[in-house]
C-alpha cells in the first residue's frame, strides 16, 4: 500500500527556514504529481505547491509563490517543500499528498489522495 511519511518541521523564528520531506513508499514515485498542503487550527486546508512526476511542471498558491519551493528526488522516493521567509501565518500542520486526481484534490476532494501524517510548523513572531 502506499505509504507517504513527513519529516522536518519544527519551531522557527519568523524570517527563517524549514526543509520539509516526504518519503514515499508503495509506488511507482516518477510517475505521479505530488503536493504540499497545510491546515491551520479554525481553517480549511490550503493548498501550496503541486509537482509532476518528472518534475517538468509545478504549480504554486499565491499565498507561498516566492518563499516556497517544491521539488522531488525520484531515487530516494522523496518531495520536498523547502520553505524561506517563514511568516507567524504560516503556523500549521503541512501534509504530504499523493493525488489520485490532482484537480479534484485542490477543489477538495481530499478522499482522491493519499496523504501522509502531517507535520508541525510553528513560526514564532
């Protein structure tokens, strides 16, 4: 079965930098888009970066556009979501998605993915 397991958040002071991972298991990595979520306590979860399973195209929120870069090692089975600029707002748990269909997945149909455990991020003013 799939298997999607986060690692790297952690407390940070604002302005500063987190590497997230998530290593996938399960399989055929190179051949799915992968993404990066977050869900902040009272909110709807947000999407923040998308990327194909070559890496060719990438998609970004507005929100992270800038601050936050998504990439992928297809020999280690692993995405990446290297975030800078770290803001107080960016306080949440981030989510690694394997999206089964990427579009219904952004519009919220999150039962079409497989998701990881999530990982805290706190951002300290």
């Amino acid at each position: 079965q799939v298997q999607l397991v986060e690692s790297g958040g952690g407390l940070v002071q604002a302005g500063g930098s987190l590497r997230l991972s998530c290593a996938a298991s399960g399989l055929t990595f190179s051949r799915y888009f992968m993404a990066w979520f977050r869900q902040a306590p009272g909110t709807e979860r947000e999407f923040l970066a998308a990327i194909s399973g070559t890496g060719e195209n990438i998609y970004y929120a507005d929100s992270v556009k800038g601050r936050f870069a998504i990439s992928r090692d297809n020999a280690k089975n692993t995405v990446y979501l290297q975030m800078n600029s770290l803001k107080p707002e960016d306080t949440a748990v981030y989510y690694c998605s394997l999206p089964r269909n990427l579009r219904t997945v952004v519009g919220g149909q999150y039962e079409d993915a497989y998701w990881g455990q999530g990982t805290q991020v706190t951002v300290s003013a």
